[in-house]
C-alpha cells in the first residue's frame, strides 16, 4: 500500500501539485467551495493512477489545486464511501497521499442528519468527537511505520488549535456553528426510528456516512484536521418524515455559502 500511495504522490507531483499546505474535502452538496480557488491544476479522479471514482452524482470526482487566502490548497471535490464497494484504505488512500505531498492542515466536510432536537435544518456542526459504527478500520492489516504507529491515539481526535480558528472565524462573521459528536454509519440506507434512538442514546448529534476514516488516517499520520457537518435532515424519531435526496443537496445547498465563508476565514488564519 506505501508504495502505491508513494507513486500516487510522485503521478501528482510530476502534475504540478508541488507544495501544498492545506488539504480540503468537500462532501454531499458542498463542491462549490472550488469556485474561491484560484486554481493552477485541475485532474478528474479517473485520471489518477490507483484513485477510485466517485459514483455519488453528488460527488464531481476532481482534485484541485492552487491558491486560496494565502494558502496553497489541495481539494477534494467529492469523497469515497464504503458503500460505494471501497475498502477503507481506498477510501482514505487520497489523505495519504495529501500527507506525502506536504499538506500540513486538513479540513473536512460532510452533510449529516441532525438528531440532537436542537438542530435545524441548514446549521453547521464542528465535530469536537465521533463515534465509529463502521464495521471495518482503514488501519486493519500492516502497518506502515513510515506513516505512523501501530495504536494511534484518538483521545482528541480533531485538533483544538484548528477547532479554536473554527470557532473563533463563526463569531467573527455571526455564524451559528454547533458544536457535538458525528456517529458514521455505513450506509447508503438512512436509519430506522430504533436506530436515530439508538444513536442518541449513545450521545451522537448528528449521524453520516463519512468523514471519521479519514479523520482516523490524518490521527495516524500526525496530520492535524477538523471537520464541520452541515445538517441535511432532522432525525427525529417520533417526527419523522422520510428524506429525499433532492430535499438533502437543496439544503446542503442552502448552507454552503456558510461553510465557504468559514472555511475562507480559517485558511487565512491557519499558520
């Protein structure tokens, strides 16, 4: 697996992805962040060697490159999901790959059911945790010491100097962002009333399908991240209504100018 990440970064380099410092993932609904860009390359994901191929219509499937608030930026415009039929270590190989390219910083982003009541539709939560329901590990099998240790620690899995820029950019510019824990499930089905009881129960705010294998490889590599859902859905059990797609990328839509604008005031800051 090193060496196919080694010659996924050598492909992008030769490509001109030469010194990036900021890594970002756009989620469900939320490629439009690219158009802030000034961008210097551009490459569709099925033109990269070993990359898989975003099968979600959500998901444009291109890399990004190029200047963005004082920053160089690699963006993902659309991600992986084991319910595509990815393994975890294809879904995360593009994290690695950013590390090996010298991103020092990562941003993450999802759109996400809201099950904590206090959540509407359209709000931003920045992860402080997550719960992990996904039956399998990008780290399962052998370790590769070159990138980080056997056991990583997860106790603080989202880094507070970034979760403090977050924080601090939504009060400068009046945004509500909650703040809570993400549960990933495996999807592509939503859940049942049982299971949005479930998850409350175990303390999750809000539910998705992404996000935390990448978080676990940034952990294992030493690449401070964070992360901000955007709520999609509202996941009460005793009120619910079933969820559309269209009504879900609608919303995200809805929230995005929010997101970009916080994202925007983060990277400016980050150092």
């Amino acid at each position: 697996m090193f060496e196919i990440i080694k010659e996924v970064a050598a492909f992008l380099y030769l490509k001109g992805i030469t010194s990036p410092d900021t890594g970002i993932v756009l989620g469900t609904g939320l490629g439009k962040m690219v158009a802030e860009i000034n961008i210097e390359v551009e490459i569709d994901y099925a033109d990269i060697p070993h990359f898989p191929v975003s099968t979600v219509e959500s998901h444009k499937g291109r890399l990004i490159y190029g200047n963005l608030q004082g920053h160089k930026v690699l963006a993902m415009q659309g991600r992986f999901h084991i319910y595509e039929g990815y393994t975890l270590q294809q879904v995360t190989l593009p994290i690695r790959v950013m590390k090996l390219l010298g991103v020092k910083w990562l941003l993450l982003s999802n759109a996400a059911g809201g099950i904590n009541k206090s959540y509407h539709k359209s709000d931003l939560m920045l992860l402080d945790d997550h719960i992990n329901l996904l039956p399998s590990n990008p780290l399962t099998g052998e370790n590769i010491d070159e990138l980080g240790p056997r056991f990583p620690d997860m106790s603080c899995p989202y880094s507070p100097d970034i979760n403090s820029l977050m924080e601090a950019a939504a009060r400068k510019l009046e945004i509500t962002l909650n703040k809570g824990v993400y549960a990933v499930v495996a999807g592509p089905n939503l859940e049942t009333r049982a299971e949005y009881r479930y998850l409350a129960l175990i303390g999750a705010d809000v539910v998705g399908m992404s996000t935390v294998p990448e978080v676990i490889v940034a952990n294992h590599m030493g690449l401070p991240c964070a992360a901000v859902s955007v709520i999609t859905d509202l996941c009460d059990p005793d009120n619910l209504v079933p969820a559309k797609l269209a009504d879900i990328l609608e919303t995200a839509g809805k929230a995005e100018i929010k997101l970009i604008r916080l994202f925007d005031e983060v990277i400016k800051n980050l150092k």
